[in-house]
C-alpha cells in the first residue's frame, strides 16, 4: 500500500501488506517511519523501482 500518512501505515499492518511511505505527500519522513513503513520512497519516480523491489522473490 503506498501512502503519505501514518494511517496509511497502519492500515497496511493491520491488513500484513507492506506500507510504502511517499515522502512526496503530507507526512513527514518521522511520521511515516514511526507509524512502521515498511520503506520510505522519496518521489513518484521511485515508486516502481520501490515496489518491485518489494515483490520479488
């Protein structure tokens, strides 16, 4: 799940998917960190490489 509020983060936990934090959005890096983001992304051009990087096997 990809989101920029500590929300996000533990909406993904409770569903044991992992979190992507968006550092591009609202929160900040600390809030999205604290809140268990499995990694932290820092711009829309990152997220594929992220979440590719998540799915392998």
């Amino acid at each position: 799940m990809v989101g920029d509020r500590a929300n996000d983060m533990l909406a993904a936990a409770r569903h044991a998917i992992p979190g992507v934090g968006a550092l591009w959005g609202y929160g900040s890096e600390d809030e999205l960190t604290a809140a268990g983001a499995t990694v932290l992304c820092s711009s829309p051009d990152d997220l594929v490489n992220t979440v590719q990087d998540l799915i392998r096997v």
